[in-house]
C-alpha cells in the first residue's frame, strides 16, 4: 500500500516562496486541490505536482 504525503498551505508556501493567502487564494479556487481536515487544508504531493507543471506549461 502506497502512502501518500501531505502538506499543509504554510509548507507550501513556503516551499514556492509565496505568500500564505496566494496558496489559500489558489486552494479556494481549485487551482491547486486539497482536502480540508478540520479546519485545515492538505495538499497531497501529487496535486501539488500537476499543479506546478500546469502552472509552467502557461
């Protein structure tokens, strides 16, 4: 069974060197998928990676 990782928006952001709310701004409409757990998001490493590759093909 493969185990899948999981950031958080503050990982993330920090990791793309951009600001909390842009990564929030960019969960909120579904640019970049996550789920939420309680009151805060996961993003899973594959989401984020189609999102970075999207994002460079533009």
């Amino acid at each position: 069974m493969k185990h899948s990782q999981y950031y958080s928006i503050e990982e993330v952001s920090k990791t793309l060197k951009v600001a909390y709310l842009t990564v929030y701004r960019w969960v909120r409409a579904e640019k970049l998928i996550a789920v939420k757990a309680g009151k805060q998001y996961r993003i899973k490493r594959e989401n984020l990676d189609i999102f970075l590759k999207n994002k460079d093909s533009k």
